[in-house]
C-alpha cells in the first residue's frame, strides 16, 4: 500500500508473490505513474528484506 496523506492520496495493489523484482515494479509505478513530475519522494518503508536500494538493482538496469 502506498499512501500520500497530504493529498489523502492511496493506492493498493495485490500481487501473487512479495519478491523483490515485485516490490521494484510498484516502485516504477509510484514514479512514472502516480507522481511523473515529483523531483523528490520521500519513501517510508519497513524492514520487509525485500524492500531496499538492492531490489531496485536487480530489477533495473543502472544509468
């Protein structure tokens, strides 16, 4: 679940497995998607293992 309680703003999805590669993906859409024009996001996660820096490594080629 991602939330924006500034703009009262949520969004849920469900996905048949919680793996990295899955976690990267909604990261994508949080960006291209839901704020295409954000200079800044500031994400608060938990410490799920699969949610840091790494997993957006091995989904995404770096630049």
């Amino acid at each position: 679940m991602f939330f924006d309680p500034n703009r009262g703003w949520r969004r849920v999805s469900n996905r048949d497995s919680r793996t990295r590669i899955d976690w990267a993906e909604e990261i994508r859409q949080l960006l291209d998607v839901d704020y295409p024009n954000a200079r800044k996001v500031k994400l608060v996660c938990d410490n799920l293992n699969t949610h840091n820096i790494a997993s957006l490594y091995e989904a995404f080629p770096a630049q």
